[in-house]
C-alpha cells in the first residue's frame, strides 16, 4: 500500500519523573499500545508517541537535595520508564524528552511565534503556586487553608516578572470548536465540565519563571524559562521533527494533527483549553480527540502517596508476566471509567481467562490434531450446523471486535472474542472428537477431521484479534499451529474464514498461560502498606490538660534542613543542621528508620526551639523536630513547605 496508508497519531501525557511509574500510568500506556496495535493491524501506518516532562520547580529542588544535576535525576528515572515500557512490550514509534535537543527548539520557535504575534507579554505575577502540580491558582480556586484544588497540598505564595499566553483572546473561537466538533472531548462527562470551565472565564496564563533556572530558556530574554504546560504540551509536536515552527517538517506534514491525545483526567483541562488555545495562537491544526480516562483504585480507594497504596508494576509483571496485567487492565476497566485493582480478582481472572478460556483451548487443540492426525491439519468446508455456526461466528467476532476498538471500547472488543473462544471451547464438546476417533465409519473420520479444522481456523483468527491486548502469547498460539509470518497478519485475515491450508503441522509448545495461587494479600506488590480502618482502642488517651501559660513557654519555629546525616554507630539517630531564621542549629533526631538523610535535605519542618540541649552519642542536640507517629510504629515529621525559616508556630 505504501503512502497511500491512512495514518494515526497517537500519543500518552508525558510522565513526570519525579518518581517511578505506578500502575495507573501503566494502564494508561497499555491502552494506547493496544488502540496502536490495533491501527496497525487495520493498515494504518501509525505513530506512537509517549515520553517523559523532565522540568520545573520540583525537579530542580529533588535534584539539589540528592547533589546532582536536574539532567542526572531525570535520566536516572526515564531510564525506569523505558525498562518498564520495555518490559510491558510498549511498541512505541518514539519517546520524546522535553530535554531534547529537537524539543527545545521547536519550544523557542513557538513561544517567540506566539510573542511576535501579541498573544504572550511580560507582566509581573504575584498569587499561590503548586509546586507539585506546577500549576498557578487564584485565592478564589484555593481548597481549605491555602491548598492546591487538585492535590491538597500546600501552596506557596510566589512574586515574580512572568511572561503571559492571553488565554481569554481565544474564548470564543474555542467554544465554537467545541460546538462543531463535539467528539473533541471524550467521554462526554469531561466535555461538559471543560465547557463550564471556560465559560466561568479565563485569567491569562503563566507561561515562563524566573525563580529558578531548570527549564528551557527563552530565547528573546533567557533570564525566564519557558513554564511547564508551554513546554510539556509542545512535545506532541516537537517529536514529529525536523520542524522549524512553521510546518514544514516531513512528519510534522504525514501525522499532525494528532488523532488521539489519551490522558488522565486531571489533566484533561491543559490538553483540550490550553494546548489547542495554544494552537489556534500559532495558527496550526488543533488535534482530533483528546480522550481522558480515569484513576485507578485500589481496594476501593484512590492510589495514593499519602496513603501509602501506590502499586507497583514490575512484581506484577516478574511473577504474573506483562500479557496478565494488560489483559486485566484492558478487560476489567470501562476506558473513562475509574478502575478497581485488587491482587485477588487480578489473579482469579487471569487463571479464568488465560489459563482456562484462552490456554486450554490451544492446548486441547493442539493435543487432538497431534493424537488423531499425527500434528497435520486438512482443511475442510462447513459439514453441518455446528460448523456452519462457527465459521459464520468467527467472521461476526472479528468485525465486532473492529467495530468495538473503533469506538474505543476496549472491553467491549475483549469480550467479544472470549465469547467466542467460549464458543470454542463448547464446540469441543458437542463434536466429542475423543467419540469420533474410535469409530471407523468414513463420515465420522470426516467429521473428526472438520472439528480439528474449525478449531484450529478460530485459533488462527483468535490469535490476531487478542494480538493487541497480549502482544506475548498471540504469536506463539500462531506458532503452535505451525504457522510463520505473524507480525504480517492484518485485520482482514481476521475477518476471512479459510486460510488455514492443508499440510500446515502443528507444533505442540508449552502451555502459554500457566495458572497460579490466588493469594489472599495485596501487599506483595503495593510500595507500602494500604492504610486500614483506624482501631480507635489502639488510641492513647489524652493527657491531662495544660494552661495557656504552659503553652506559651513552648517556641516552636519552622526551621529548614541545611544538612542531614546518619550518626555513626546508632540505629535510629539522625544528625540534622537546621536553618531557623537567625541562626543555624544541631539537633539530633531518632528517625533513620523512617526517612533517609537525603531526603530530607531542603524540608521545612516544626522545631522546638528551647528544650534544653542534652549530648546523645557524644553530639550536644539543641531543640527538637516534631513529628508524629501512631500506635502501629508508622511516623511522619510535620513538614510546612510555604512559611520562611524563622516562622513563630502559634
């Protein structure tokens, strides 16, 4: 077909490395390889871009507290997410890194397009900042007691000479878009809260800082770095180089705009009213869908830090193999829905669908061609019904599954071809091949010789359909069946019953999907424990009350650790030098089985300033670091990030 292939673009949010991936970007990225795969299997020359959104704020503070370079903290975790990507069979064209070179210059050649054309001024900014989130917030948009609305945390109250993207400017002409083009947002829910959103009204946005450095310059005043969303959501463009800024890169001119951004729905708002505000400012093609999906939960609950319920993906895959965890991503999750992850179902459902459905179905197969025809299949037309029933199913399955992916309904498509395999399964059943091969009459050895036929036929079209969701075993069910060729099967061969020839011999292997226990914890793959239901009887009582005068007595200041080191020869000590405002202080802490001393370098914590100074281990400690710990020996220091070291705790 050549260049007359239709083309799709697809790409993933780029991951922020300020940690390992967890399972929710997993999902996320599973399920554009999988709407990839499929495109590719339809004809489509596809693009796959997903990559990784290495500046900011963040990044450049976790980088000075380890003594590194921002570049050397983030190439130390991309290089996490490629492994993982790897190890999930991710068949990514490209991965952009907002470090890049190329991404650099297509960033400058915008944000000075869009400066030259009026639409970004400097102006100075004064209002609260999520660092996190790297996201600005007006006092109005600010949760209980100055915290992010997205995150909860704590925000911090910036001043700084900040360029500007006239957002407003673009109000109108966005919403006219949207009305002609009401697919743009998907699901529906994320459209209508988009609407509202602008329709409340747009405040100008803050597209460059000069608070810190870690950032890509601008190139007309390169005391400012480019801001976050202006230079993450470029990437979408800059990996589709060369591109000068106007256009005229030759993949730039195959594959944009792009099909399908598919992101998380917290970020659903920069990507479908920044990013094409953003276009329509440069005057380039805005993308045809961006599609947000939902949140993973686990055991009922929103995966969080906090909460200490982050699931890890490499143990799943090490112990239950990549095709497992994409299978039950992909089968149990409504695409935009929330999904629900717990070990127990993940494992039970595998077992049901993989090991049974799938795995059996090849196995028996493959056995009963070897045992009645010596591993040698010959075709043969519909000899009944029950032939008939099946071949004409096949077919149906095949364009159902297309028609599902094309829709984006990912479970849907799953679905629908493990009601076929079920089919399958019973066809082994109602055609009793083990009663056919003791019997010497000619139209019972036809009959068996048509079973094997018709079950081997399903398999080959089974393959290439699951070959999307676990791109592992499809092929070697195709190589079972003694077949070569695979990654040039297309949708088509799916959709045509028959090509199996006469003659092809089958190659019995080991069986692709091996069951396992189902265990009955969680916790062998979650980073930390999921928090339960509080045991209030574990609660110690109250102490007896206290005056204010007592009270008052106590000088608790906010302190910053300058440095912070194990003390040699103890267990639990750790040596902290504290910053509190107009002097620098030693305390000793007994906490290094909680937090190691590099992370805490750079904190803002609760100190005690005048308890008297006591020498532990040879070391004078000087006041006190607040924490707090509860009755099961988990403990936290109070960390306040957006007071100045100095400040009175009242």
């Amino acid at each position: 077909m050549g260049d007359t292939k239709k083309t799709y673009y697809i790409t993933t949010p780029i991951y922020y490395p300020s940690a390992k991936l967890h399972i929710g970007h997993t999902y996320c990225t599973s399920v554009a390889d999988t709407i990839a795969r499929f495109k590719r299997l339809a004809g489509y020359d596809v693009r796959f871009l997903t990559g990784s959104d290495e500046h900011g704020q963040k990044i450049q503070r976790a980088a000075e507290a380890q003594g590194i370079t921002p570049l050397e903290y983030t190439t130390n975790i991309v290089n996490g997410f490629k492994a993982l990507w790897e190890k999930m069979h991710i068949s990514n064209d490209d991965f952009i890194r907002t470090t890049d070179e190329r991404h650099e210059k297509v960033v400058q050649a915008l944000f000075t397009k869009a400066y030259e054309k009026g639409d970004i001024y400097k102006a100075e900014y004064e209002g609260w900042y999520c660092t996190p989130d790297e996201t600005f917030w007006t006092e109005q948009k600010l949760g209980p007691n100055h915290t992010c609305p997205d995150c909860g945390r704590p925000v911090e109250r910036v001043k700084e000479e900040s360029y500007f993207f006239k957002l407003g400017k673009y109000t109108d002409q966005w919403l006219k878009f949207i009305e002609e083009n009401p697919d743009f947002i998907q699901p529906e829910s994320r459209r209508n809260e988009m609407i509202q959103f602008v329709k409340q009204g747009l405040e100008d946005l803050a597209v460059s800082r000069t608070s810190f450095d870690w950032g890509i310059k601008v190139p007309f005043d390169p005391k400012h770095v480019v801001y976050v969303w202006f230079d993450a959501l470029v990437n979408y463009i800059s990996a589709l180089s060369p591109f000068d800024g106007d256009g005229d890169g030759e993949l730039y001119k195959k594959y944009w705009p792009a099909d399908l951004h598919l992101v998380g729905k917290e970020i659903v708002r920069f990507h479908t009213i920044i990013w094409p505000m953003m276009l329509m400012s440069l005057e380039l093609p805005l993308p045809k869908k961006v599609f947000g999906h939902g949140w993973m939960i686990v055991d009922g609950t929103k995966m969080s830090k906090s909460l200490g319920n982050v699931i890890d993906p490499i143990p799943l895959i090490d112990t239950y193999g990549a095709d497992s965890l994409r299978y039950y991503l992909l089968s149990e999750i409504t695409l935009g829905n929330d999904g629900n992850f717990t070990l127990p179902n993940f494992v039970t459902k595998i077992n049901a669908d993989l090991s049974n459905d799938l795995g059996n179905l090849l196995n028996r197969t493959i056995a009963m061609i070897e045992k009645y025809h010596g591993g040698v299949i010959t075709k043969c037309d519909d000899m009944d019904d029950l032939d008939r029933d099946v071949s004409t199913l096949a077919v149906q399955t095949a364009k159902d599954f297309e028609a599902a992916m094309e829709n984006m309904e990912l479970n849907k498509a799953i679905k629908t071809v493990w009601a076929f395999i079920g089919r399958m399964n019973k066809y082994i059943d109602e055609t009793m091949p083990w009663v056919l091969a003791k019997s010497e009459d000619a139209h019972d050895k036809a009959r068996l010789q048509s079973a094997m036929y018709h079950l081997a036929e399903a398999l080959r079209i089974i393959a290439i359909l699951v070959s999307p969701v676990i791109p592992v075993g499809a092929p070697k069910i195709w190589e079972q069946l003694g077949l070569t060729g695979f990654e040039a099967a297309t949708l088509e061969d799916a959709k045509t019953w028959g090509l199996l020839a006469t003659g092809t011999k089958v190659v019995k292997g080991e069986p692709i999907y091996p069951r396992f226990e189902v265990p009955e914890m969680v916790d062998v793959v979650v980073t930390e424990e999921v928090e339960e239901a509080v045991d209030t009887s574990n609660i110690p009582p109250l102490k007896e009350n206290i005056t204010y005068d007592d009270f008052e007595k106590l000088d608790l200041r906010v302190a910053k650790v300058i440095s912070c080191e194990k003390v040699p020869k103890s267990k639990k000590l750790l040596k902290f030098v504290l910053d509190i405002g107009i002097e620098e202080r030693t305390v000793l802490s007994g906490i290094s089985q909680y937090y190691e001393p590099e992370t805490m370098v750079g904190k803002k914590v609760i100190y005690l300033s005048n308890l008297a100074p006591k020498k532990m281990m040879g070391i004078e400690s000087y006041g006190m670091i607040l924490s707090a710990s509860d009755w099961e020996e988990h403990l936290e220091v109070t960390n306040i990030e957006s007071l100045p070291a100095g400040s009175v705790v009242k």
